[in-house]
C-alpha cells in the first residue's frame, strides 16, 4: 500500500499482459474509416452545405435512437441491435433539432487513455502537423471532431479523464462536469456509481456554454449570471498545485497564463499535495476496478481486442486487491476538497504533465497505456465527483504548440468555472 501509484500500475499492466496473453486473443485488422474525416467517427451524416444549425458530435457510447451503439468495439459493433431511444442527455438537443453530424470513435468500451482504437482505427490528431501524437482517450473522436472543425460541440464521458486528456492532446477545451448533474440513462457507462459524466468539448468557452446549455436547461443564464457576478480575474483566488514529474515548461505555461491575467494566485501546501496524491492513486483503482465490474463479461467474447483485455484484466486485480479501501477514502478525500474551496476558487494544475507522446508505430500495448497513465493529473477529480476545466495554453515547444491548464472547480459550479476560463483563454 505504501507504492507509489504509477509504479505499482505499470507493475499490474504486465500481470495484465500475460492473463490477456493466455486469454488467446490476435489484434484486429483495422476497420474502414467509412469517410470519416481523420477516423473521428465511426458513423458520420455531414450536414448539408446551407444547413447553419449547431452541428453536434456525439460518443459512441451514448444511445442514439436507430443507431447501434459500438462503443468502439467489434463485438459491440456486430452483436448490438440499434438503440431503441435516445440517450436522456440528448433530450435537450433533440428538442432544438440541433444538427448531429456523427458518432465518435473512442478507446475500445472506453477503457483506454491513449485514444488508440485497433478496429475503427485511431482518430488522427494534427495539431503537431505532421507528428502523429496521440489523440487522448477515451473520448478521442469528440476531440478530433473539435480540432478539425467538423462540429460545434461533441459531446465525451469521461471517467477518469476521458474528456480533459483528449482535449489536452487535441489543443481544444473539454468540460468535465460535476457527477450525478447529467443524466447517464441510455449511456454505456464504466463506473455509474462513482466516476462517470458525461460533459462537452469545443473549440473555446463559448461553444462549451453552449454545449451546457444542451446538457442542462438553463444553464446559459447560469453562465450569464457569474460573469456579472466576477467580470475581472482580481477578484478570483486560484490555488496553485504543482505535481511531480511534471515538464518545467508545462509548469511555467500554467504560471505565466494566470498572472497575466491577474488572478490571485495561492500556492497550496505540500500536506494538500499528498493528499491529492493519494486520490490519484484511488481513483485510478476505483476506475480500473469500475471497468471490470460493467465489462468483464466480454473478456472472453469474439472481437475484444487484447489491449482491451488486457485492461479488463488489470482491473480485476485491482478489484481483488485494492478497491475497497480506494472506496473507503473517498469521502474523506471529498471533506478535504471542500475545505480548500472554503480558501480558494479554483484550483489550478496541468491536464497533462507532459506534452503528448506519438502514436506508437506498432500500434497499442499495455505498457504504452501504463505511460500515458502516468502522464495525466485527472482521476483525483473524478475521484471526488468535482466539475473541471481543460483550456489550452501556449507552451515553448517547436512541435507541439498548445499544452493544457485544469481548473478544478467546486461542485456544481460548472457556469463559475467557464468564467474563469472566458478570463484565462487565449485568443486565436
């Protein structure tokens, strides 16, 4: 109990590898793009040339009526029969005939943190040019769709990360929301109990205030009311949280961003830092265990591929080995948050720790997502159920021109965090 969290997460990753080694299962041949622009979506209605509603991307694991949900999955994509209603968090949408252009692809059942996908194939993510870096996962699709500009909004579910990395690797914004504010009826979801919300991606804060207001009815007065209440940063504490293993540069992109804006910045303490520390690594468990417990049934079935098994397979040790007491601290960890937000606003670190790796030319592995793992500052978020920001921000890298900002935000306040973020985001 006493490792560090990432150690002990590649060290199951390899136990993983050889329970799926034995489980007898080939990678997959790469499935047809279907003309989807970048392999974004794995179904894709591009609009008309005159039709100027808001075009909406939406994850493939959320029902649409007619439509058979994949969840990234050859299984799900061969043995599904259509969805018979819609998803409730299309309701809304579905009420202004807003325009939905497309399912997105994602990480296979949504269990992976790369975005790599071995049947759909991997949504291409081109904001290195032509470094092919990865696309984050599990809602990468949604991001691609953002990045290259073939919807408004999309909407992702994220469970311990799976909109705040993407839209960290894609250069574009994505609203993790407070849990239990969205409703996850008609979606195919991970961890129902403790992690999973399903929030919106775009390009800039005025797109994810409109997906709100597709997710949550009224929210756009919401949104209206705290930018008149804090028009300016002054009067915004934000309490700064630095991480090991995070990049200098990334660190001091963070910095830089939030005192020219001029909000009132405060260092927390190394006692919070452990803290958060610790829910990282519990929610990590939580989450694995979570993908176990809703998808274990498929570890045997035809069309899994061994990546994804291979991630089942971890979360089954995690369950036997570490969840119930995971569980056991959350609502300490929870008390905790609470009593930092009675001291600031927000709370600020990097989405990522580092920039994005590339795409691995041999493709997907346990390893390389036990990598990607380490990199993100996400679950602990998640971990408590808060609502949470990632905005990109210019880095001094010749590649990668964007890295990304998190700000974390007190429940339920998803119109406060947006205005921060109207106030922190750069121009372009």
């Amino acid at each position: 109990m006493n490792q560090k969290p990432r150690t002990r997460a590649v060290g199951l990753f390899s136990m993983a590898v050889l329970v799926s080694f034995f489980a007898g299962c080939a990678p997959l041949q790469n499935h047809p793009a279907r003309k989807s622009p970048d392999r974004a979506y794995i179904a894709y209605w591009p609009p008309a040339t005159d039709d100027h509603r808001l075009r909406l991307a939406v994850k493939d694991l959320i029902d649409m009526k007619g439509v058979v949900t994949t969840a990234g999955s050859h299984f799900f994509a061969k043995n599904n029969p259509p969805a018979v209603r819609d998803a409730e968090c299309l309701a809304i949408a579905r009420e202004r005939n807003v325009q939905i252009v497309g399912k997105t692809n994602l990480a296979e059942l949504a269990l992976g943190v790369s975005g790599i996908n071995t049947y759909f194939g991997t949504p291409r993510n081109r904001v290195a040019g032509r470094h092919r870096i990865i696309p984050g996962g599990s809602s990468s699709g949604s991001a691609v769709a953002i990045a290259n500009g073939s919807a408004d909004v999309a909407f992702g579910t994220d469970t311990g990360g799976s909109i705040r990395v993407p839209a960290a690797c894609c250069g574009i914004a994505g609203l993790k929301t407070t849990f239990g504010l969205v409703s996850l009826e008609g979606v195919h979801s991970i961890s129902p109990k403790y992690l999973d919300t399903v929030g919106p991606m775009a390009k800039d804060v005025a797109h994810l205030v409109q997906g709100m207001d597709l997710l949550q009815r009224g929210f756009a007065g919401k949104y209206a009311g705290a930018v008149a209440a804090k028009p300016s940063a002054r009067s915004i504490r934000i309490g700064r949280l630095y991480v090991d293993g995070t990049d200098p540069r990334i660190d001091r992109a963070v910095d830089d961003i939030l005192a020219a804006r001029g909000f009132r910045v405060i260092v927390l303490d190394e006692e919070f830092k452990a803290q958060w520390e610790q829910a990282e690594k519990d929610g990590d468990t939580v989450a694995s265990a979570s993908g176990w417990l809703s998808d274990g049934q498929y570890f045997a079935k035809p069309g899994i591929s061994a990546l994804t098994k291979s991630v089942l397979a971890l979360g089954a040790i995690q369950y036997k080995m570490f969840y119930p007491d995971a569980l056991e601290r959350r609502a300490e960890w929870q008390r905790t948050l609470r009593g930092v937000f009675g001291k600031v606003d927000f709370i600020a670190l990097p989405t990522l720790k580092t920039l994005p790796p590339k795409v691995p030319f041999w493709g997907g592995s346990p390893a390389f997502e036990a990598l990607v793992l380490r990199k993100q500052g996400t679950v602990a978020v998640s971990f408590a159920g808060n609502p949470a920001l990632a905005l990109p921000i210019p880095v001094g890298d010749k590649f990668v021109p964007v890295t990304s900002l998190q700000l974390v935000g007190p429940r339920l306040g998803e119109a406060q965090l947006l205005n921060a973020g109207r106030l922190i985001e750069v121009r372009r």
